[in-house]
C-alpha cells in the first residue's frame, strides 16, 4: 500500500492510503510543531506504510502526541505501535474514553482531556471537542486547531471511493450516499445540533478520515449536513412513533 502525504494547511498533513479491499480511504493527520501531533493512528496493517510517510515529514521520534476520534480499529489500531517508536509520545483523549477504555488498552498512561482543553504543538493549537454519539461511539471528540482553523472531523462526511486529496467539491451528497449504505451514524436528537454547532466554529478547511479534506463553504457544509440529518431523524421518529401507534 502507498501512503500519500499532501499538506492542507500550514503544518498539517494528511497522510492517505486507500484501502480497496474497502473501497474507503483512510487518512491520518499530522499537525508539526515543537509538540508535534497524530490524529488518527490507522490500523495495524497500515502502520509501516504510514509510519514511512510520516518519517518523510519529521523523525518519527519527535512524535509528542497521539490522538483519535474515539477507540476503533482504523482511528486506534496501530497505537501501541506508535508509543514504541516514539518514546515520548502520550496517547490524549477524552477523559470518559480514557477511563473506560484507552488506559487499558495503551502500553503507557494516556492523557485525559477535558472538553474544550487545548494541546499545543508549538504555533498551533488544538482544541479537543466532546462529541458523544456523533457520528457514533459513546467515546466520540474531535479537534480544532485554532490558528489555522482546520477542523479534523473524524467519521463526518465518510465516502466510499478513491478521491483526490484535496476538494471544493461536494461532500454531503457522497457522504448521505456512504451513509444510505452503511448506516454508520446515530441518528439521535443531539447529532445535528451538535454538527451545527461545529460550523459556528468557522472551520477554513475540513479533515475527514475517510474523504478529501474540503477547502470550500466548511460552514455551509457542516450545515447542510446537519439539515439532512435532523430529516432523517425526524422520518425516524415519525417511522417509530407510527409503528407503536399500530401495535397498541
């Protein structure tokens, strides 16, 4: 597998293998500095591949941080496997999922993060944002990074396919098609309330796991994406509600 490496804002890398047993593209980000900062670590699978084309941009043991999405496989699966080759790197992540899970599962004690704190690489910093269930996982968070305004935005906007690294094009519609086929979000009445209240953030670029990071509209992105949801969630209810209706 070849792992590609383009820089989508000023020190932030995405690093990009496609997988096409899956069809799906699996993008790490990289965010340089003094501190610098993993998030996404891919699967075990993935980790010489990456860690390559990571060594391209730093030394692999000048990794500090170590962060995801929330604990699966293509956001966590190669951790251990980081904190090996970088001796002072820390796992970070929210402090629920620290508790339940990450400190069982990482070699060394992981760094619990509250919602809103901020880790700094040097001159960019990244606000850590709890986002429980959305787009699933009860351990679920994202980060901004502020002086660059990029938001690295996990699961939202997955698509099937291979894509080119960056776009302006449309990212909603591919991802309500990757949805209609997996169904991989929970459809619950905090998820677009919460999606909107990313796009408050004002996000300059968005960098999703498993798409090209987006250089277009971000806010009218995330909003778009949030209307659909809430329609579905509100066809959901309405499915649910009818179907106790029936049966009393």
């Amino acid at each position: 597998m070849d792992t590609v490496v383009t820089e989508i804002a000023p020190d932030i890398y995405r690093l990009s293998t496609f997988v096409d047993e899956a069809n799906l593209t699996m993008n790490q980000f990289l965010v340089d500095g003094d501190e610098p900062l993993l998030f996404h670590t891919g699967y075990r699978a993935l980790f010489p591949s990456v860690s390559d084309a990571l060594a391209r941009v730093i030394p692999l043991d000048r990794l500090r941080w170590i962060t995801f999405g929330h604990v699966e496989a293509d956001e966590c699966g190669s951790m251990n496997s980081w904190l090996e080759v970088a001796p002072s790197a820390e796992v970070a992540h929210g402090a629920i999922a620290c508790f339940v899970q990450v400190a069982d599962l990482a070699d060394r004690p992981p760094r619990p993060l509250q919602d809103g704190e901020v880790l700094e690489t040097g001159s960019r910093r990244l606000r850590h944002i709890d986002t429980p269930h959305v787009p699933h996982a009860w351990d679920a968070c994202l980060m901004f990074e502020e002086t660059t305004s990029t938001l690295l935005c996990g699961d939202l906007f997955t698509a099937f396919g291979k894509m080119p690294a960056t776009t302006s094009d449309d990212l909603v519609g591919p991802a309500l098609a990757a949805e209609d086929l997996g169904h991989p979000t929970g459809l619950t009445p905090v998820l677009a309330p919460t999606i909107r209240a990313l796009a408050d953030l004002k996000p300059r670029t968005l960098a999703p796991m498993h798409a090209s990071a987006y250089d277009g509209d971000c806010g009218t992105a995330l909003d778009d994406l949030a209307d659909a949801y809430a329609t579905r969630f509100a066809a959901a209810v309405e499915e649910a509600a009818g179907g106790r209706t029936q049966s009393d």
